[in-house]
C-alpha cells in the first residue's frame, strides 16, 4: 500500500508520504510539503486526483479508482475524508496493489481494504505525525545519497530553517561543521554500517547564524535509510554555564567575607607584637647587642608569632581548584588555630578527634571554607563571655539521633563525620526555615548571606550533607557527613 495524507486547508498540500509513495510518485522534496497538482510525477499517473479530492471535500462519494504506475504496476486509490469538528481535517489517499499476481491470463480480483481499515490507518498516521511534529527533539530521514528526504519542525528550528521545506533536499554533511561532518564520515558512519546504531555530540552552525550544542543519535533502517535525533542541549548547557560562574563568584564572595572577618582582629594582634618587636629593638639600636642577648631572642621569638599567624591564613584568598586526598584532622587542627586569630576574650576554642586516619577526596579550599564558616558563624553567635566551640571528627554509621539533614544525602556507611558546636543561645524556628537560601544573614557586622549557600553547596557536590541540631540557650551543632576516598 502506498500512502498520502493531504491538508485541506492549503491547497491538497501532502503533509505526509511512505516510503513507498516518495518512490513511486517523485523525490522527496518535490512531494511533502507540495500541492498535489504541483507534483508532476503524480498528475502523469493519476491526473483526476484533484477532481477526486475536491468532489470528496464537497460531500460526494468518490469510489475506488484504478491507476497505472510508471513500472505498469496497477493499484486501487481510494479517498478517505477525515473529518474534523468545523471542516474536514484531512484526506487519505490510500493506493493499493493487487493481491492476486499468480494468474496473469485470469482477470484478477482486486480486494480493497475496507473504508474502516483506511479510517483507521489514516488516524494512526495522523496521530503518529502529530506527536512527531510536537516532540522537542529533531526528527529526521536521509536517503542512500545522504540527501534528508523528511524532517520535523523541531529539526528544522534546530538547524535555523523556516520550515521542514528548506531542510529537505540537502545533504546531511552540509548542515555540519566541515571538520564534524569529516568526523561523521570516518568514524561515525563505519560503525552505523556495522552496528546500525550511533551518538555522539557537537557544535553546529545553524543556517540562521546561531551556533548550537547537539546530542545526535543515528539509526540505519533497511534500504540505507537513516533515521536522525537531534537534540538541542544550547539552553540547558548555557544555563549550567551560568549557574558555574553563580557558584564560583558566590564562593569568591564568601571567601571574601571569611577574610574581612579575620582581618579585623587579625590586624590588631599583628599590630600588637611589631610594636613589641619596634620596643625590644631599642637597645639593639643603641649597640647592646653583647650584653642583651636575651632582647634578640624575644626579637625572633615574637617575629616567629607574626609568621605562625601568617601562615594558616596566607592562601584563603586564592582560589585552587586541586582535587586530593585530605587529611581531615589536619585540616581540623588548622581550623582551629585560624578560628583562635582575635577570638573575643573569654571564647574557648578546642578539638575533639576522635579518629586520626579519616582522609576525603576532595579540594582542601573549599573544606577549610565550610569549617571556616560555620566557625566563625558560631563566633559571631556566642558573643563575648566564657564560651566554648568544639571542632570535632569522628567516623560514624549514622546521624545522631537528635540530628535532621537539612540537605544533601547521608553517604554510605562508614563515612567521615564532621561537627562544629557552639554554647550559644541556638537557632530560633523562624531563622532556621531561611538559614540555606541565598543572602539571608543575621550577622551584626557585615555579611554577604552566602556562607551557608555556598557551605550547603561544596557539601552537596562533594556527595555529603549536612545535618543539624540547635535547641535555645543550649547551643548548635552543624554535622558534616562526607563520604570516605577510597585506600589507595
């Protein structure tokens, strides 16, 4: 059976065509999307097709017609009238060959499918080219010779045409990149030769001047036939461009803000032991190097301070991104001795490891940012007075029983557990519903709101999450639980 479906609306326009038609009737592009009386190869075989069609439109009964093909193959047309609410939707042109060819000196009999089967046939195509035509990915045909021979609207939108007409008739390698259409040349096409089937991704520069991201997914039907996927990844890859560079710049940011907070009391401990270096140089200065030996050793002793409190600080602002396998009670350790910079009077600031060997494979900035933060968070939240933060580490199958993760996953059993207390006065129900989004702060000095947006983050990238536990006046404790790296 050969197929065509025409519009109504728009002159006998074929919006649809088999294989079988294309080949029997005229190329591709000449047949779909072309008034019938247009198509020359078809008026030569069946020149009262228009007549037919208009006399069904207008409510005759047209019955079957017989039509010999160029081959001198002869077949049965019939004309089944979709109907649609207000006008009639479609017409089905339905060209069927005989069914018996083994008598050549008998007339033969020519059995006609019933007008039901057609019906439903014709509701069948039209479904099926209706879901084709709504589908967001690009749909496509090429021949033997490479040259598409039909197409779907989104295809044509992908690759900048107007309409599925101004796509078909081109060759496939022609809509590429010259040195991607190579590449489809060499590699792809040796192995859909083999396999039938092939994917991969590229750039293409659409006709409309646009350059766009494509998956591409080929399949090799019987008679050379290629069957194309096209789907547009520009929106979605420019959107996670976008979120990157959010993410980098609120981490710059937040870093930043980790900075100024330590600045602040650092300048002032710093400013402290130069004067007390500028103080133990005098004698130097008047010559009593021999008989004041003891002033040269609180000298060095107090410019070795300066570099202690230098040096766990000195890289904050910079940005690595380095993956390597971290040492967790080290990176505690320094923490700890970071957070102690101008810690108000009275804070006490202590460790609690309880495993030594506990390694995580990660980006040693971005987990010295979390404890950072949460330290200094719990700083600002205790205030002066005698108060104590507790970094602690331990290994651990499970939450504690009073902990609810806020976000991100639990890893699999066991993992590194990860715990910042604090004695302050705990985190109000109001506060703690807002505490992940984006700009909220409750500091009293300045702050960007990105810290625990930019914590909750790193974690959730790094295949943790983090757990909390905050009662009033009792104090808050964040867990961190991050998978283990893996013995090496």
């Amino acid at each position: 059976m050969l197929v065509l479906i025409l519009d109504p609306a728009t002159t006998l326009t074929a919006v649809f065509s088999d294989a079988d038609a294309l080949a029997s009737f005229a190329p591709a592009p000449q047949a779909i999307g072309t008034s019938v009386a247009d198509c020359a190869a078809l008026m030569a075989v069946d020149p009262q097709i228009v007549t037919d069609c208009q006399a069904a439109l207008a409510g005759a009964t047209i019955g079957p017609r017989d039509v010999c093909l160029h081959n001198a193959a002869r077949v049965t047309r019939r004309l089944i009238v979709q109907a649609g609410d207000d006008a009639p939707k479609a017409i089905m042109v339905a060209y069927t060959h005989p069914s018996d060819v083994n008598a050549p000196t008998q007339a033969r009999q020519i059995e006609v499918p019933a007008k039901t089967e057609i019906s439903k046939l014709a509701d069948d195509v039209l479904r099926r080219s209706a879901a084709i035509n709504a589908t967001e990915d690009g749909l496509g045909l090429s021949d033997a010779a490479g040259i598409m021979i039909d197409a779907n609207p989104a295809l044509a939108r992908i690759f900048g045409c107007d309409d599925v007409t101004s796509l078909l008739g081109r060759r496939w390698d022609a809509l590429f990149m010259p040195s991607f259409a190579q590449e489809l040349h060499n590699v792809a096409l040796p192995i859909l030769a083999t396999s039938g089937k092939w994917r991969g991704s590229c750039t293409i520069p659409a006709l409309d001047g646009q350059m766009r991201e494509v998956d591409i997914k080929l399949t090799a039907l019987d008679g050379d036939i290629v069957i194309w996927i096209v789907h547009d990844n520009t929106e979605r890859n420019a959107l996670n461009r976008q979120l990157l560079g959010l993410r980098e710049q609120n981490e710059r940011a937040q870093r930043q803000e980790i900075v100024n907070l330590i600045a602040a009391g650092f300048t002032h401990d710093l400013t402290n032991l130069v004067a007390l270096i500028s103080h133990l140089s005098e004698p130097a200065m008047r010559d009593h190097f021999r008989t004041n030996r003891d002033v040269l050793d609180e000298i060095h002793c107090a410019a070795r301070q300066m570099i202690s409190l230098l040096e766990p600080i000195k890289q904050l602002g910079r940005r690595h991104a380095t993956t390597a396998r971290l040492d967790l009670a080290e990176l505690i350790t320094e923490a700890a001795s970071i957070l102690h910079i101008a810690a108000p009077n009275g804070l006490r600031i202590q460790t609690a490891i309880d495993a030594t060997d506990l390694h995580v494979q990660g980006d040693k900035m971005q987990v010295m940012q979390v404890l950072l933060n949460l330290g200094l968070n719990a700083r600002e939240a205790v205030g002066d007075g005698a108060q104590t933060i507790t970094l602690a580490l331990t290994q651990a199958d499970a939450l504690p029983d009073d902990a609810k993760l806020e976000t991100g996953v639990i890893p699999a059993a066991p993992f590194a557990l990860l715990s910042v207390t604090d004695t302050g006065p705990g985190i109000d129900r109001a506060t703690r519903t807002k505490i992940w989004e984006p700009y909220f702060t409750t500091k009293t000095v300045s702050g960007t709101g990105l810290g625990l947006f930019v914590v909750a983050d790193i974690v959730r990238a790094a295949g943790g999450g983090i757990a909390l536990k905050t009662r009033h006046a009792k104090g808050t404790t964040f867990y961190i639980a991050l998978p283990l790296a893996q013995e090496t």
